[in-house]
C-alpha cells in the first residue's frame, strides 16, 4: 500500500478518529476517546478548533435539526459557543496524545485558530469540507508547509481542484477525501466512484475518504478497495450523549471493529480478493448532491461586513469578515477577498454590520 509522507504510521491506511464536538465540554471525555482511538489501532486522533466569532455572524439565526430520538432548535451562534474546544485544552491534548504514540489533529476554521495551534506543535492540518471554497484560509495553510487533509464534501470537482492548485503552489503534501455533508449519509448516498474520479482527475494526489453513515465499515471497507490511503470517522463514548454528532458516531466497540475490518480490507486489496459495491460505488460524479445542498448554503463560507458601510465608502479587506451564513443569505465566495485588497472598492448602498456582502452592493 502506499504511505503517507509525513505522518507517523505510513504502512498502512491512516484511520482518524475525529473526536470534533463529542467531548461536550470535558477534557476528561477528550482522554478517554484518545484511549479509546489508541486501544482501536488509529493512527490519529482529531479535534476541532474553532470560535463563535470567526465561524457564524450573531445574527445566524435559529438551526432546526433532528436526530433517531427528537427534534431540535437552538440559536446558531450561542449553540457553537458551546461546542467550542478550550484553547487552554490544547497543550494538554498535544501532550497526551504524545504520551500515548498517536497523531493529535484538529480541523482549523479561521487563520488566527490555524496560527495558534500550529505553534502549539500541531504537525497535520486538516480542513473540513466547509472550508473548500475558503481560499484565503487555504493558501494561509499551505503556507505552514506542513501536511494537509482536504475533505470535499458538497464540493464540485473544480473547486476541489481550485483548492489543491492553492497549496499545490507551496507544497505538494496534501491528501483529498472524498466525502457527503448528509448526517447522517445513507449507502446510497455515498457516491463512493468519486474516488475513481479523483484517482483520473488528480494522478498525482492520494485520496481517502470521510465517513458519517451509521454503518460501522461498510463504506470505509470499499474506500480501501477504491485506492483510499486516509479514512475518517466520528467517534463517541456513548450514542446517546446530547449533541448533535453523538447518533451516528461510532462507539469504542464499534471502532474497533472498523478498525479491524479495515486492515482486513487491506490485504484483500493488496490480494486482489474483493468485490466492488455497486450501490456504495454509487455515481462518480464530485458534485453538490441534493442532499447536501442545505448544509453547503449553510455552512460554505461567505464574506460579511465587519460594520456598517455608508453608500460611497470604501469597502476595505480590513472590513470584511469571512463566516458560515447560516440562515442569512449567501454573499460573495471568500475568493473575492483579494479584489478588496487590490482594488479601491465603494459602496454603491448603504450597508449594515453581518450583511453578506453582494455584487449589486459593489458593483
């Protein structure tokens, strides 16, 4: 099989266990899912870093969701206060998965949070499928010459490549995983071809794939027959914790049966000794499918004003924010920054603090 330069297992898929949110606000459950990701065989053990502030506008507004038990609602900006992981923590978790010999990682969300880990020690970048289109945070991630996972969830097959190309420019250590923003995603639904597609697309690139179906292998066994060298899945200490990510996690029994079916998955591939599932194989296609197109308006970032704009002042990059809409209305993509920053630019209306900005508001 093929390794991965840079990573500290490199025989072998690399299999993270993404603790995200699911510590619930208790450094303790943090220890104990990177015991749990240990004793399963991971090779890596991922949180994720983000704030309130630099991830959604106050204004948001309110997320309806529902999981196997009931249905939910909650105001979006003060929900991620409480999901947010302690900046103090990170030491802490850098040092102890150190202790324990398995890669700490965390998804980074905004350049200030992507500064400060890495000068904590953090030595892998991982960057969500919400992150695909942020250009700026991308290029600032490339910079640190350090390994980067890519997910592309909800992601067409050119903004895939926009962003490779982008840290393509300072490196070329950088793996794609193929993934759906559907929580969870039914077999169906997985379109699992998409890496045969990345495989003819991108020669020259690894791939793998991020899992959020409530199967414990099923789609991670046939990424491995696929080619897939990195794969991602949610972890929980119990199912029916609250949170909105627990449900359809895996639990420590469960992963390590993954695990185990996964170096299993190796050698049949390396023996030639599988079988392709067509209704997990799915379509090829790296598009947006409808069953993402709710979470990738919702959470695909955006550019907002920072504060208000009178009709014929100039807009500043300074002045310009880039977050998740939620339920706000989209605004221009995060690659437009650049134009504020090359160019005087008014404003052809007056325009308020968190509006998404927009083309007619410019131009």
């Amino acid at each position: 099989m093929n390794g991965i330069k840079g990573f500290s297992k490199v025989n072998k898929v690399y299999i993270i266990a993404e603790i995200g949110i699911n510590h619930n606000g208790s450094l303790e459950n943090c220890y104990r899912m990177i015991d749990a990701s240990v004793e399963s065989g991971c090779n890596a053990a991922k949180f994720q870093l983000f704030s309130a502030k630099n991830l959604y506008p106050k204004s948001a507004g309110q997320m309806d969701w529902k999981d196997d038990k009931s249905e939910y609602s909650y105001d979006i900006y003060e929900a991620v206060k409480n999901f947010e992981l302690p900046e103090k923590w990170i030491e802490k978790l850098i040092s102890y998965c150190e202790s324990k010999n398995i890669d700490f990682m965390a998804s980074v969300f905004d350049v200030s949070g992507l500064d400060y880990i890495v000068e904590k020690g953090m030595k892998i970048i991982k960057l969500s499928s919400y992150a695909i289109t942020n250009i700026p945070l991308i290029e600032a991630c490339a910079k640190k010459r350090l390994p980067i996972i890519m997910s592309t969830g909800g992601a067409t097959l050119a903004e895939t490549e926009d962003a490779l190309n982008c840290v393509l420019k300072y490196h070329d250590n950088v793996k794609i995983l193929h993934c759906s923003i559907a929580y969870p995603t039914d077999l169906k639904d997985i379109n699992m071809g998409v890496l045969n597609t990345f495989k003819y697309a991108f020669p020259n690139i690894k791939y793998g794939y991020s899992d959020h179906s409530l199967e414990v292998s099923d789609a991670a066994i046939q990424s491995v027959y696929l080619g897939g060298i990195v794969l991602e899945k949610h972890i929980t200490l119990n199912k029916k914790m609250d949170g909105p990510d627990h449900f359809f996690a895996l639990e420590p029994e469960e992963l390590k049966i993954m695990v185990s079916d996964i170096r299993n998955a190796e050698e049949d591939y390396i023996n030639d000794n599988f079988k392709i599932d067509e209704v997990i194989y799915g379509s090829s296609a790296r598009i947006c499918y409808e069953q993402e197109k709710y979470l990738r308006d919702f959470a695909y970032m955006t550019l907002f004003l920072k504060k208000d704009v009178k009709k014929g002042e100039i807009i500043f990059s300074n002045d310009i924010s880039i977050l998740r809409p939620g339920k706000k209305r989209r605004g221009l993509e995060p690659k437009y920054l650049q134009l504020f920053k090359d160019n005087i630019i008014f404003a052809k209306k007056d325009i308020l603090f968190e509006d998404p900005l927009q083309w007619e508001m410019i131009l």
